[in-house]
C-alpha cells in the first residue's frame, strides 16, 4: 500500500509498515524499529539526496519522493535505493503486486483504462479485476444501489462502464413510503447489446433470476414496446405469495406483519395484482418536462408525494396561465397515471386564520369551501353567458364575435409574454405559521410548520378501476421552492410533495405547445 500511496500522492502508508515489519520478525530479523523512527530514516533519505551532486544510487540530483516500499525507496531518476539485506524488491511498476495495481488502476478515469489494458498482459488480466470498474462507475456515474441489482442480474460494472456496449432502460421507483424527501429509486428492465457486427439483441431484466430473452418494437413516434419471451424467469419458487412478499420489501421496505391497517392491506395487494399484470409487455412513451416561465410561482418539475394508503406516487407540477397543475407519472388502482389529480386556482389565494382556527377542520372547511361555492356560481353564470354568445354566433351577432377575437388576442399577448427562460421572480413572501388541523390524516408527520402561499384547489378521487372520478375541493400549501402540500377536506387527507432532484438532461420540452400536447396525449393514455 506504500507504493499506492506514493505513486498517487495521498501520503505515506502505515498499514504496508506493518506488514514489513511483521515480514522481518518471521524472518528472524532484529529491526524492529517503530513508526516514528522509520519516518526519520525517510526523511534522512530525502535530506541526503537534496544536494547539488548525484545521490548514492546514481540518479539525478534531486530528494528521493517517488515511493516506499517496506525499507527501499524510488528516487526521482527511477531507480531504487535497496538496501544490502532482505528480499529482492520491484524495480517497474509491472513488479508491483496485482493488489496494488489494482489499487492503482482504481484511481485512474476510467477513459484511460483500455490505454493501461495496451501495456501487457499482466495489465489486461488486472484491469478484469470487478472492484477497479464498481468504483469508476460509483465516482464518474454516481451509482451505487444500482450496481448491486445490476450484478444480481448479470451485469458486471465493467459491461456498464464500456460505452457502447448496452443501452440500459430503467425504472424509477419513488422512495419508501413515507419517506418523501429521500432519493429516487431505480432498477433496470431492459437490456440492447449492440454487436460489433451491427446486430442487436434485447434482453429482458425484469423478474428474479436474471436477463432472459426479450423482444423490443417501435411503433409511432417517441413510443417503443418491450415484450419478455421467457415469463418464467418472473416467476419465484414459492408462488404469487412469495411474490407478493418480495415485492412488498422492494416497494414498501417493510412486511405485511407490520401493515396493521386492514384496509391498507387491502389497496396494497390490489396495487401489486393491478402492477404484476403487466409485467411481461411494458410500452413505453417520451414523457417532456415542463419547461421554465419567468411568471411562475416556482419552478415546474418533478415532485414525490404522500397518497395515503397508496404509498409515495410522482407527479408533474406545471403551470398554465392562472392555474398549477398536476399530473401524475405514477397511478393506483383508483387514479391512473396520466390524470390530472390537482388543479389549483393561482387567482384565489387563501389567508390562513390564526394558529388556534387552523387546529379546526370546520373553519378550514367553511373558508375553503365558501370560495368553492364561489366558483361553482361564476362556472353556472359562464356557461348560461357562452350558451347565449353561440346564440347570438349564429344569429350573426358581429359584436360578440368582436369580443370572443378580444380574448383570443390576451391570450396570445400573455404567451408572447411569458416565453421560457430564467425565472423573473423576486422571491416567496414571508413565512406565516402553519398546522394541519385536527383530524387530517398526514402520512408524513414532519412537514414545515411554516408556509408562504395558500391556494383553492381541486383534486382527483375515484372508485376502485378509475370508476365515478369527480373533483374535490382542497387547499393547497406553498412551504418553499421546493415542497408543498394539499389537504383533501373530503377525505380528510394531507398529501406532502417534495421536488425531485435528480438531474434528467434533454427533458424538458422545446416550447409549451408541445408540452401541452404532450399532457393532452398523457390524458388519453388511461381516459
């Protein structure tokens, strides 16, 4: 390890010590010498070749730094001091041990690993070592959980790391609920391997006994199927029970022992039949993230949210004129993926009451739902107003047709507007207490106890297989930049949402227009 240790820069090694001297006393040696007095005989060594003449092994002038090998040294000419008795030691670096090239390999960008595989042999076979690739993936990729699914499915780091080799998709999994702040999840599902011979060959990832056989087809624009040959590599020994199981651990990281509620185990089962159904053919569509106005309250993206007794599900926060919504990326049995389950009403800001009224859910309702009352009354009188503009339309009414080319004009000035770009904004206002009130179930019991905007909004509910959908009204709460949260007074539920933070380049749609066709698509998916 002194070697290492020297060839890299990072200081002397102790441990590589240690085991010299415990070389020597086996050997019958008498030097027993300790650290500190080694470490003088170095810096002896160094001083003694700091003059203007050439050092006792014959290199040029110059201290003696470059390593240390039990008791020899490398000077900066490149040959060893050795001394009279004792083993012979390496001269080159290929004499090093394979455990401290390894070592040393490891430290290197793994962009100039082929370079070092040209060298010889040795090096080729060393730098087939798994641990050097785990770590140049963990440090130049950030992996770390996935390489240990990716290994338990066949996948060696250094198959990983080899551009070119694989085009690896992925599924990410939120966290384990209700830990709604932690990060992303993911493990592969599918696998092409790319032949030298421009041949290509898809593997399925998904299940429990490694890649198998699999199919993959391209349909319509930005769409593209995966189909398994081989559905028995999903299946487990023990049955759908020891399936159930293990899925349960993945997803929710606990047993069904430790779900007391009944009726939560009951959603949760119906979540894993409603997911395992679909296990052997997966179509997968581009997904555009919002991109960026200088009018919005904050920036849109990705965010983690508390659903109850569904577990943390990911939604996308976006921004339309007036209006937040957001669509969900993941469903449940009852609300699929692609609806919209919050649309908040930027225009109807709601002034929390002192800390002791927000503690009653009655007041909270009776504000809430006085401004819902409200806009039920201006949706009834805006319907009656447009049924008698297309009366008049068609009786050939010039001046409300004068009006309705007036709306379309603000329209477009607001758009022309707001272009994507750098956010404009000046900051949140001030932070004002806030508590849930008594009676609101909460997943998460750590959420801020302060707020800085509260809005009227709406959410989605639905029977069992997406059955009686309506919206119902809510507050939805701005903590920061990066978290809110909505109270469903229906339900008496408070869902906690926190912005995901990792980084999805080349995402983000090119222009509104297409992210808005790209919602509407999304819609149609489940509708």
């Amino acid at each position: 390890m002194a070697v290492c240790a020297r060839l890299c820069g990072v200081g002397q090694s102790r441990r590589c010590r240690r085991r010299q001297r415990h070389n020597q006393q086996d050997q019958g040696s008498d030097s027993d010498m300790d650290e500190e007095e080694e470490e003088q005989i170095v810096g002896q060594k160094q001083g003694d070749g700091g003059g203007a003449g050439p050092d006792r092994g014959g290199a040029t002038a110059g201290p003696s730094i470059a390593c240390e090998y039990g008791s020899a040294h490398v000077n900066r000419g490149g040959s060893l001091d050795r001394p009279s008795t004792g083993p012979p030691h390496p001269q080159t670096l290929a004499e090093l041990p394979p455990e401290l090239l390894v070592e040393i390999f490891s430290l290197l960008p793994g962009t100039a690993l082929p370079n070092v595989a040209l060298v010889g042999k040795k090096f080729r076979q060393i730098l087939n070592t798994e641990t050097i690739w785990r770590r140049r993936c963990m440090e130049e990729f950030g992996l770390k959980d996935d390489l240990r699914k990716m290994e338990v499915g066949g996948v060696s780091s250094r198959d990983l790391y080899v551009d070119g080799l694989f085009i690896i998709g992925w599924m990410y999994l939120p966290p384990h609920d209700p830990r709604v702040e932690d990060p992303m999840r993911r493990r592969p599902l599918f696998r092409i391997h790319m032949r030298e011979n421009e041949k290509t060959s898809v593997e399925c990832m998904y299940g429990h006994k490694g890649p198998h056989k699999g199919d993959i087809q391209t349909g319509k624009k930005d769409e593209f199927s995966t189909k398994c040959n081989q559905t028995d590599y999903h299946r487990m020994p023990g049955g759908r029970q020891e399936e159930f199981r293990t899925w349960l651990e993945e997803e929710w990281g606990r047993t069904l022992e430790e779900i007391f509620h009944e009726h939560m185990q009951e959603l949760i089962l119906m979540k894993f039949i409603y997911t395992s159904q679909y296990d052997n053919c997966l179509t997968y569509r581009r997904i555009y993230l919002p991109p960026v106005m200088p009018c919005d309250l904050l920036d849109p993206g990705l965010f983690k949210g508390t659903y109850g007794s569904h577990g943390l599900e990911i939604v996308m926060l976006s921004f339309h004129g007036t209006s937040a919504r957001a669509t969900k990326l993941t469903g449940d049995p009852n609300v699929p993926a692609g609806q919209l389950t919050l649309d908040v009403d930027l225009n109807r800001p709601v002034v929390l009451p002192d800390l002791e009224h927000q503690r009653s859910i009655e007041d909270l309702s009776r504000l809430v739902l006085g401004i819902h009352a409200e806009v039920q009354r201006e949706e009834q009188q805006q319907a009656k107003d447009t049924s008698a503009s297309a009366r008049g339309v068609a009786e050939g009414a010039c001046g409300d047709a004068s009006v309705a080319e007036g709306v379309e004009e603000d329209r477009v000035t607001c758009s022309d507007r707001c272009q994507p770009g750098p956010s404009s904004r000046t900051g949140l206002p001030e932070a004002q207490p806030f508590v849930l009130p008594l009676g609101v179930m909460a997943r998460n019991e750590v959420y801020p106890r302060t707020c800085r905007k509260c809005f009227y909004g709406t959410g989605l509910i639905a029977g069992h297989g997406f059955t009686s959908p309506e919206r119902t009204p809510g507050l939805f709460v701005l903590f920061d930049e990066d978290r809110f949260g909505f109270i469903w007074l229906e339900l008496k539920s408070f869902s906690f949402y926190s912005r995901l933070t990792d980084n999805l380049a080349h995402a983000y749609a090119p222009n509104m227009e297409r992210f808005e066709a790209m919602l509407f698509s999304m819609q149609s998916w489940t509708s």
